[in-house]
C-alpha cells in the first residue's frame, strides 16, 4: 500500500519533509501542509503524487523546471519564499539563542542573473551547452529559462560554436559567462589547449558574436572593448571570471544595505572586499582599507579608483583573512567595518573584531549558518543586531545571502 505523509516543513535545500515513522522522508517539489503519497526509496519520494495542494503552490513559469538542475523551488509563491528564506535567517540565529530582528526580504526579478557557469560538450549533432539535469552529469539545453539574462540566452548558440570548436566527445568544458555593458564577458576552462589555428579560429569567432572578451584556460584570446562593471561611479575590469554579484538589482541592494550599516563612519575598513563591490560607492563619504586575498582583484579596484576623480582615499593591501586576520590595534583605528567573507564565514576575525572597539559593522553573508556562528561572538563581545535584510539573488533556489548591521 502506498503510504499518504503530510510535509511539515522545507529542508534548507528546499525538499519537503514529512515524518515516515521512525525517520524523515524528503520529498522534492513539494510544501508544508501538502499531503502527498509515493513510493519511499531510500529515505525519499521522488516522484509524489499532490493529493492536496497548499495554497502556496503555483504553476512553475520555467519549462524546464524539474528536470533541470538549477532551480529548486518555481512551484512555490513569491511570498512563500520570501517568508521561508527569512526563517532561515531566523533558525540559525536562534541555534545561538539569538533573536533576529524585524528582516526584509528583497528579491532579483526574473531573467536578471547576469553571471553563470555553463557547462558544454561536442554530440553527434554539433554541441550542447546548459546546466547539468537534476541529480544527474547530463546536460541539458535550457532555451526559454527564467533566470537567465537575455544577453546570455541569445549567446547560446555561439556558446555552442565555441565548444564544437573547444571540447571532446568525451570531455566537458565549463563556460563562465558574466554580461557587462560592453558585451559579454566569456571564461572557458577545461577546453582542449588552443594552437595557432584554433587561436585564430576563436579570436574570429569572438569577433563575429560580438563578446568583449574571451579567455580560454587561463589566457586572454580575444579582447575587443574591455568588460567593465560599475561599482559605484567606478569602472571595474575584473581579472576574467572574477567574482560579480548574481544580479544587478541584487548588487544595489548589497551596497545600499553596507553603506546604511556604516554611516556615518569616515574610516571604514573592507574586508573580503573582491574588486570593490563595496569599497568604491563607500568611498564617496569614506576612507576606506579594502584587504583581499586576490592581488588581481585588488588590482582592478585600485585601477578603477585611480580613474575616478572625486573619491576618498582608498588603499589596498593582499592578505589572507584567514590566516592572518586584523588584530584589535589595526581594527580600532576605523570607525567601521564590511566583511563579506564566503561561506565558511569569518571565525577569527570575529572573534578579533568582538575584542575591538570599532562602533559599526556590516556583515555580508551567503551562508545563514556561519553568519549565526560570528553574529553569536560578537553579540557576545557587546554588539547589538540591529537589523537584517536578505538578498535573494538566486530566485528559486534555497540559496540565502543577507546584510546584518551591528552596532556597539
């Protein structure tokens, strides 16, 4: 007989959850309240039949959904998910018995994600390129997806060209595809090595589609107009496949947080600052002393600051965070502090920072766990949260960033 379980809850990668006797049965594509039958294997339903919808539940707008691997959650309302990512902001704080205050939730809108990694490989047809399917090393073509921005979706078929040129029968290559305002910003790795004639052959290639550049392993092939980003008033050249936001919209809503958390300090300290995300639009009102592990990155932002006249001092310096965090005299020398650490969060430099008296703090975090962890120890230290806004740039998907504002 084919049992009938009621979801009572969201795991943290989106699969319902429902009690199967003595243990859990996660059931994909599902929502609290839904009751739902199916064969159990190995602890999950895959493919449940819906007896009773939740409310909440609505029709997916992508085709592909379900089959493709990169979203999770299109049968889900906006507001739903809304609500949900901001509980799991609320979870991991309450794991340190701490209480989250009142939280915003500000989300991408569709078709925004302007920075991807594709995956291509040669078939008997010519070459496919897209995300990998569900569960699976398939890939799978994803004309009329939902997240993408259209600059990339029109790109696919030279996408394609590039990696009949590029890949094997046998191998994959990956294809970081970032969107800039001179063209597309295109980073393939794993390819076969290029000589003369395939240099030739891409570069021309490049040229015809029109990308503003093309690196291939490593090495820059093609550069027809530099791929700039603005952060703030300032041009950016990141090295290529540098790290971007997802979305626009979502990087916006990032500075527009950080620079709320730290007024109205005139020296600020960016930590884990990238190519200036931050450290730029803070420099209109700031001193600011952005640290890095990436001597590129650090590069392209002090470029992009040398060009813009008008700025606050800035001043770089390459350093592992994580090996060696800002002790308590460095720190207490400015008024606040960004850190937008990656998911692993920033345990030492926490703890350092609890220890200062530095009076202002923005946290940016992708990881509600580790964030949690380091609020705890600087709550800890005598730092009050004062609020937090999610982020979501990753629509649909059970991937949360936020922006915490701490305060002595």
């Amino acid at each position: 007989m084919t049992p009938v379980l009621t979801i009572h809850r969201l795991g943290h990668h989106g699969d319902g959850i429902a009690s199967g006797g003595a243990s859990e049965v996660y059931v994909p594509f599902t929502l609290p309240g839904e009751r739902v039958s199916g064969k159990i294997m190995k602890g999950r339903i895959e493919a449940a039949t819906i007896l009773s919808p939740s409310d909440a539940r609505v029709r997916p707008p992508c085709p592909h959904f379900k089959v493709c691997g990169g979203c999770a959650l299109q049968h889900a309302s906006d507001s739903f998910l809304s609500e949900w990512k901001a509980d799991i902001v609320r979870q991991a704080l309450a794991a340190h018995a701490l209480e989250a205050p009142n939280i915003e939730v500000l989300t991408s809108p569709a078709h925004s994600r302007r920075r991807a990694t594709l995956a291509g490989r040669r078939s008997k047809k010519g070459a496919l390129v897209g995300f990998h399917a569900r569960a699976s090393n398939n890939i799978l073509a994803i004309p009329g997806c939902t997240v993408l921005h259209p600059d990339i979706l029109a790109a696919l078929p030279d996408l394609e060209a590039l990696t009949r040129i590029g890949a094997s029968r046998k191998a994959e290559i990956s294809l970081a595809v970032t969107v800039s305002r001179a063209g597309l910003d295109i980073a393939v790795d794993h390819a076969k090595e290029a000589d003369g004639p395939m240099l030739a052959q891409l570069a021309a290639l490049a040229g015809q589609s029109g990308f503003a550049r093309l690196t291939w392993n490593g090495e820059v092939v093609a550069t027809l107009a530099p791929p700039l980003q603005r952060f703030g008033r300032a041009d950016i050249l990141p090295p290529a496949a540098g790290f971007l936001q997802a979305t626009e919209a979502g990087q916006c809503a990032l500075t527009e947080a950080v620079q709320s958390a730290t007024a109205p300090a005139r020296r600020i300290l960016d930590l884990f600052a990238g190519c200036g995300t931050f450290t730029l639009p803070l420099a209109e009102t700031a001193e600011v002393a952005a640290f890095e592990s990436d001597a590129g990155a650090l590069a392209a932002l002090d470029a992009g600051w040398r060009r813009i006249s008008g700025l606050k001092a800035v001043t770089t310096e390459t350093r592992d965070l994580f090996r060696r965090p800002l002790l308590e005299a460095e720190l207490n020398r400015h008024e606040a502090v960004v850190i937008d650490p990656p998911r692993a969060g920033a345990k030492a430099q926490s703890a350092l920072l609890a220890q200062s008296t530095v009076a202002r703090i923005a946290y940016v975090s992708c990881n509600p766990l580790s964030f949690a962890r380091d609020a705890a120890r600087l709550v800890a230290g005598g730092y009050r949260l004062d609020w937090i806004r999610v982020v979501d740039q990753f629509r649909w998907s059970p991937h949360v960033e936020l922006v915490a504002a701490l305060s002595r």
